[in-house]
C-alpha cells in the first residue's frame, strides 16, 4: 500500500478539516486516499483525472462496498 508522505498527510488533513470534515472521519479519509492511490498506480492511472475517480468508484461498486462508503471515498478523493 501506497504511504502518504507525513507533510502532505499533515496538509490533507488540515485542509478537509477548514473544509468541516468531521475529526472522526479524518482517518478513514486518508484511507481511501490511500486506496486511490494504488489504485492508480495499480492500473497506470493519471491521479487527476476524473476517469481516474470514476473508475475507482466503479471497482468500489463491483466489489460491493455500501453506497454511502463510495460517497465517502469519491469526497475524499475529489478534495485531493
């Protein structure tokens, strides 16, 4: 799995904050920013493209994962 350098997880992290993303939730942010990641990596993805995005959630919905967890990962993910 793809690490998240600290001074761009400190910076993540303070930006969904001001954005009003509850602390709660700030991990399981970051999580799926992970994900994304390799996901992107995995499958030779370019990281700002909306396919990109697009195709994440779509492997999210194959593998079954609840609605609202697609909605927390595609609004993780669009903050990136």
């Amino acid at each position: 799995m793809i690490q998240i350098p600290a001074d761009f997880h400190k910076a993540y992290t303070s930006f969904i904050e001001q954005k009003g993303v509850n602390a709660g939730l700030h991990r399981y942010y970051i999580k799926w920013l992970r994900y994304y990641l390799d996901f992107c990596h995995k499958y030779n993805l370019k990281q700002a493209a909306q396919e990109s995005l697009a195709d994440f959630t779509g492997k999210l919905k194959e593998k079954k994962q609840p609605e609202n967890l697609i909605k927390q990962a595609h609004h993780a993910i669009a903050f990136f």
